[in-house]
C-alpha cells in the first residue's frame, strides 16, 4: 500500500530542532493552546505544513488516548523528517516541562508555600481560560462551515456539559454522524478543500504524490510493535525483578500505562482515575497536593497530563525509596519512570499509525468521520473554557461576586489573542507579571 508523500521536504533539520525545543518552553495553556502555537508557527507563520495536512493530523490524534498536542507534535515532526523528526517533536514537547516539574516540585515539598509562584498562577489561570476560548474560535471559524457542523459542536457541547457523557462515547457518536454525512451529503464536505495555503507555499503541502518514504509496510510495522513492546517489556520486567511487583517503581509504571491508555478526551478526562488511585488507593500524595500539582501541571508548558511528574515525584520522595538522605534521587527516579511508561504509547501510537493514516487523504469514508469529530471537538472545548471560566472567575461560586481583576486579565489577554493578534507567549508572559504585581506589590 502507497501512502502520498510532500513534493519537496527542505525543511532544515536543525531549523526544526530549534523551534520544537522553543516550543516545549513556551507550550503553555494546554493542549487547546499548544495546538493553537503550532497552528500560528507552522501553518501560518513559517508556512511549513498545509492547513489541510495540519487539520488530517489534529483529527487522527483526537481519535487516540494520550495527550493530543503533543501526539500532534510527533505527528508534524514525522511528517517533515520521518521518524526521527517525531520522535525529536514529541520528545522536546515534554522534557523541558519534566525537569520544570522536577524542580517545582522539589520547591513545593521543601519550602512549603512559593508566594511568587502563586502569584503566577493567579494571572496564568485567567489567561489560560481566554487561550481555550481562541483555540475554539480558531478550530470553529476553520470547521463549522454550516448548519451540520454547528449542530454537531452544540451537541458535544449539551453531551459533556449537561449530560456528563464520556469524551470517548461523544467521539465515536460524532464519527458515526459524520461518516453518514458523507455518505448521504458528501457536499457539505467540501468546505475544507478551499482552506488550504496557497499550492506552492506550504513547505509539507496538501497537493502529494507518491513516494516510497511514507508508504505503509508491514514490516516497517511489525518491526515498529516490536520494538515498542521490547521498550515497555524490558524496564518493566527489570523492575518485577529487581523489586518485586508490589513495590512503588513497579506499581507506578503499571499503573501509569494503565493511565496513558484511558487518557481519551485529553487529561480531564483521566485526572480522575489518577485522583482515586494515586490519593485513594496508594497514598502516594494527599487531595490538598493533588490539586496544587494540578496548578502547577496548568502553569507549566508542556501537556497537562504531566502532572503525573509531580504525583510521581512526590510519591517517591515521601516513600524515601533510598533512604532519608537521597529523598530528592527517589523523586526523580519515579519522575523518570512515570514519563516513560505515560508517553511511549503515544509514540507508538504516530509512528505506526501515521503512515497508514497518509494513505486516506482525499478519501471521503475517512476524512467525512474526522471532520465531524473536529466538530465535535469544538464543543468540547467550550465546555472547557466553561469549566475554567467557572473556577477561574468565580472561585467562591456562581452565586458570589466574580474576582473583578481575574476578569479583567483575562478580557484583556482575550482582546490582545483575537483583536491585536498578540503571541501566546506574550499574553501569558504579560499576564503572569500581573498576578504577579496583583499577589505581591498590591496585596
């Protein structure tokens, strides 16, 4: 089976090196904020991926458990560099945020109360809520093209919100209700075709043909399971061996794989099952640090499932795995292990999967489900900037007065997002400085 290929791929390697590790710096406000950087820098600003090869990419990723912005990543990395280019993408997606936890969470436990990172967290929180709200204008301005597609968004959103349904149910329903489109309206598919950059400007574009680097093989596939079996068996047995099964390495990385395979609909979705088992069932951290390293997971770049860093870290600093003097080595080993065993899917998940999902471009009976989904993503998302509007502006309750200032932030970081046309990076810098004058200088 043959797969299209870009016409041209002189994209400098080093050049995307570069902006994938200032990404992994600056990827802040969740996957619907990183989504939207990567949508400014590499479609419309840098012109290297095609608005229609970035949108098949975001809709495949959506259909996988994992963190999708940074499964998004590996996706564009592999699509300008192969294989190596995505596993570069998505590992610089999420070390930088490791060891920003690692230290942050070595602050938390030994100093106690950071008043200067509050401070942060004050103004981030607001702005973050204005980044989920672009993120839905921008996906929605691009997908909701008639009456169909704002009838699915209005029905995720009424599905997540008021009926509580599971992400992974609304997904596949969307999927169901858009493949039928396709089948019984394929014209109202058609708007995603005149969406694209110019033919000729987009480095990775939409315009392909075949070629032998992108074509889906077996053996490339077999070899791929393989490998990614040996990855995930070999530590894991190392760590039955050495210390048993019950003991806290081992227990953390079977629990996390669990963790990383539930994680459809993003981190919202699984915080829960990680709430009830790393507070609940194992005692690793209490519900009070839980949810500090939840704000802190919110205020760092990187995916908000990296929060398991700071549940790790914690758990084995507490357990003092080598002893009273090493607590910091310990945290950091259950750090380590827990990242590995959360992610390795998701790399797996692209680098299987993307060459196959290469062959369906143009193919209606693929692209009509994902289209819906996208769809349906949009109102999911609102549902998001609902939930953070909701805890962010109003902290004692819908009933109470809302906090006057975090509107005002985060009316002031939306205008600068959709009126001035201002970077994430600079509103969440800008705002961040102003929780940061609001919780010290006027307090």
């Amino acid at each position: 089976m043959t797969s299209p290929t870009p016409e041209k791929t002189d994209i400098p390697f080093w050049l995307a090196f570069r902006f994938w590790l200032k990404l992994g710096f600056i990827s802040f406000g969740g996957p619907a904020g990183q989504i939207s950087i990567m949508h400014q820098e590499l479609v419309e600003r840098r012109g290297w991926i095609s608005e229609k090869r970035f949108l098949h990419a975001l809709n495949y990723c959506m259909l996988l458990p994992g963190p999708e912005a940074q499964q998004l990543a590996t996706y564009l990395g592999w699509l300008m560099h192969r294989s190596l280019g995505g596993v570069i993408a998505g590992l610089l997606f999420v070390l930088p945020s490791l060891f920003i936890l690692v230290l942050l969470s070595w602050v938390y436990l030994v100093y106690g109360d950071v008043p200067w990172v509050a401070g942060l967290f004050y103004g981030i929180k607001p702005a973050v809520t204005a980044i989920v709200v672009q993120a839905a204008y921008r996906i929605g301005s691009k997908t909701l093209k008639n009456a169909f597609f704002w009838a699915l968004a209005a029905g995720a959103f009424v599905a997540i919100f008021a009926l509580k349904l599971p992400f992974p149910l609304i997904v596949l329903l969307a999927g169901v209700f858009g493949y039928i489109a396709g089948r019984v309206r394929p014209g109202w598919f058609d708007q995603g075709e005149a969406e694209d950059i110019p033919d000729g400007s987009a480095t990775v574009q939409s315009t392909v043909q075949p070629g032998h680097d992108t074509c889906f093989r077996w053996s490339r596939t077999i070899i791929l399971i393989m490998a990614g079996a040996l990855c995930w068996l070999v530590p894991m047995g190392l760590l039955w061996g050495l210390y048993g099964w019950n003991h806290t390495f081992t227990q953390m990385s079977w629990f996390f794989t669990k963790a990383a395979l539930l994680t459809f609909g993003g981190a919202y979705a699984v915080l829960p099952y990680v709430y009830q088992g790393a507070v609940s069932h194992f005692g690793w951290l209490s519900p009070t640090q839980m949810i500090d390293g939840l704000a802190l997971g919110e205020s760092t770049p990187g995916p908000l499932i990296m929060v398991v860093v700071f549940v790790a870290f914690l758990g084995g600093y507490g357990a003092q795995l080598y002893g009273a003097e090493n607590l910091f080595l310990a945290g950091l080993v259950c750090a380590l292990l827990v990242t590995w065993f959360t992610f390795l899917p998701s790399f797996l998940f692209i680098l299987i999967g993307a060459p196959l999902v290469e062959t369906t471009h143009g193919r209606l009976s693929f692209s009509a489900p994902l289209t819906g989904i996208t769809a349906a993503v949009v109102g999911v998302i609102i549902n998001l900037a609902v939930f953070f509007a909701y805890h962010v502006l109003w902290p004692e309750g819908i009933s109470s007065d809302p906090d006057w200032l975090s509107l005002a932030i985060c009316l002031g970081a939306l205008g600068a997002l959709l009126l001035f046309r201002r970077g994430v990076m600079e509103v969440l810098t800008g705002c961040a400085l102003l929780g940061l004058l609001s919780t010290t200088v006027l307090s």
